[in-house]
C-alpha cells in the first residue's frame, strides 16, 4: 500500500523535495540522510540495471523490480516513474495496479508515444490528447488506495510548444491527475506561468544536464511547485567520484590520495545491515562453530 505521508504533506502545503535514487546503494543513502520522498526514475535505474540508455528498451516487469527494492530500502513514499503506462489503457490498469502492490505512493504516467525517450532528449512525439487523458481516467480508477497518487507528465512542450503543453497539463487535472508535470520547460517565466495556468498541484524536474532551469526548493515553491525531483543529482555525483577514483587508481596505483575521499568501509558495512548479521552470528556462535 502507499505511504499516506506524501499525500499529508501535499495536502497540508507542504513543499516535497525528492532526490532521485537509482539503485540500492543511492536509495539506502537518501535513506540514511533523511528525505520526505525519494523519486525512483526510468532513466538512471535502467542505466544501472541493464546500462541501456531510457529509450523505451526496459519493460514493466524490469521497473517493477527495480522499484520494488528501491520501496523496500526506503522508508520514504516513493514516488515511481511508469512511462508511458508500459503501452495501452489495459497496460496502464495492470502497471497501476503493480506499482500499488509494491508499495510505491505515487506513479508517474506520460503522454509520450510507445517506447519513449528521456524527456530532455530529442525526437520524442506524444500520443493524442484524449488517448493521454484516458490513461489517466483509467490510472485514477485502478487504484485501490486512495493515498497512491497518479502523476500525469506531458512532454508536448519540446514538439508542439509551450501553449500545448499548458493545455494538455490542464486536461490532464481535468482528467483526474493528482498532480501535474509539464516536461522541459526552458525558463523561469515558463515555469511560472505554468503553475499559474495549471490548476492542479505542480511538479519540477531539476534533472541536472537537462533544458529546465535548476533552482533552489524554496524559489520553486514561490513560482508556485508543491513537489521537487532531483533524479540526475546522485547518479551523476557519483559517476563523476568513481571515474575520479579510477583515474587516480590507474595514475598512482593505489586508492589511497586526498582527493579521492572514501566513504567509511565500516560505516557502509553497518549501512547494508552487517550488524544484523553480526548479531545473529554471535546468538548462534556455538552452532555456527561445530
């Protein structure tokens, strides 16, 4: 079942920053600092799982598994990217109804045609207004749990402009959506005079890299966002650390160096849950031992 914490605190006007996670290592971090929500994303978990690029290649059952884990690691909602629904309305009941299952607290649906792409990258096409809406309608009523919240996303603003993506975020909160993404808008007036045009609780995409400009949670909530993701941000960090370490491996021929800082071995043993297995090594050490 969903988390009811993130429907809470969107309803009490609480602004929801979410960093994105894209395997466990991340999620238990994000975990381990403190965060109201985290965003499992498509892109950087199928990066991870498969090392494939997010361009409609990963199927339900590879998200699904992903995410799961991502849910079980994370005692934050999380919120869960779901494509395009994974194809038709029956698609997108099934995917729905998955996600519910796993314990995800709001699923991300697009109205990009099947298989997608990443929404900052380029020929992406969407799919008719009214085929989206109906994935909405039909996203709305196959969940169960009244605290699992549909995220509806449109990428029409790359394509078709910044008037067509307007219209279609404001059918899609017609339609039903709990919350709206207008994808790849290029300015701060544009995210402005979306949040005002849009009549339904709004979400940003600070991807790192990306067409959208990055700013600070609280200049976001003033244009007018209720819920910030960061899916880029540790992926990226982490890249860029590794390939540093590598770099200086390689140069030096060894890992030890001012500047590649190492998390803690036994922190990150402690992290993961060695202490459970410590534990119960030591209740057992007689057994164990024969």
């Amino acid at each position: 079942m969903a988390d009811p914490r993130l429907k809470q605190k969107l309803d009490a006007g609480e602004f929801i920053v979410a960093p994105g996670v894209f395997d466990m290592i991340s999620a238990m971090l994000a975990e381990r600092v403190g965060f109201d929500a985290v965003y499992a994303s498509g892109f950087w978990l199928t990066a991870s799982h498969l090392g494939i690029p997010d361009a409609g290649l990963a199927t339900y059952t590879d998200m699904l598994s992903r995410i799961a884990k991502v849910v079980e690691k994370s005692s934050a909602p999380v919120i869960a990217d779901a494509d395009t629904g994974f194809g038709g309305l029956l698609n997108v009941q099934h995917t729905v109804r998955g996600y519910e299952r796993a314990g995800v607290s709001a699923i991300q649906i697009e109205d990009q045609e099947f298989p997608k792409k990443c929404g900052h990258t380029p020929y992406r096409r969407v799919i008719p207004l009214e085929d989206m809406v109906a994935k909405v309608r039909v996203a709305v009523d196959s969940r169960t749990d009244p605290n699992f919240l549909v995220i509806a996303r449109t990428d029409a603003r790359t394509g078709l402009g910044f008037e067509e993506a307007v219209r279609r975020g404001a059918a899609y909160a017609e339609a039903g959506a709990d919350l709206v993404f207008v994808e790849s808008l290029q300015s701060e007036e544009e995210m402005r005079r979306a949040c005002s045009l849009i009549r339904a609780p709004m979400m940003a995409n600070m991807s790192d890299g990306g067409k959208t400009p990055i700013r600070p949670a609280k200049e976001l909530a003033s244009f007018g966002y209720r819920l910030a993701i960061w899916p880029a941000m540790a992926a990226l960090s982490a890249s860029a650390a590794i390939e540093r370490a590598m770099h200086n491996l390689k140069a030096t021929g060894t890992s030890v160096s001012p500047e590649v800082p190492l998390f803690g071995f036994d922190d990150f043993c402690r992290m993961v849950g060695f202490e459970e297995v410590w534990a119960f090594e030591e209740k057992w050490k007689d057994v164990l031992g024969k």
